[in-house]
C-alpha cells in the first residue's frame, strides 16, 4: 500500500460532496491509482512517474493526481451530477 496526500481542492470537493457513497466512490478509484493493481493504471513505483500528472475516471467522477516518491497527490476530484 502506498501513501495518499489529498491536495487542498480535492479536500475541498471531497468535503463538499453530500453522500458518503459519493466519497467512497471516488476513494475505491484511488486504491488502484496509488498501486494496490499497478496493471491497472501506470504504477507510481515507475521513477519517470515523478512530477507527471495524470487522470484516472470512474463512471461519474475523476481524478488528476500526481505520483510523488511512491506515493500520489490527489491535486482535483471532479463528480458528474
């Protein structure tokens, strides 16, 4: 399991979001993008991954987030309503 930092907009709209299915949603995105399935997305082990951010969607939200020294920055959480 690798480290998560919530960046201080996806705090924001993590925080803003009324459901709390709604957050583990999203939450349940975030396990495979920190690398609990590296097949899944780019694994955020890989050295080259520093500094470059990426997206990840589920089927009503998304994530930009950063990998940073093994760990990922969720910089921004965007939900469909």
């Amino acid at each position: 399991m690798h480290g998560l930092v919530m960046g201080d907009l996806a705090t924001e709209v993590m925080a803003g979001l009324s459901d709390d299915d709604a957050r583990d949603e999203v939450m349940d995105l975030v396990g495979p993008v920190r690398g609990d399935r590296p097949d899944a997305f780019p694994d955020v082990r890989d050295p080259g991954a520093i500094e470059e951010v990426r997206e990840a969607f589920g089927p009503f939200y998304w994530l930009h987030y950063q990998p940073r020294d093994g760990a990922i920055e969720v910089r921004d959480v965007g939900w469909l309503h």
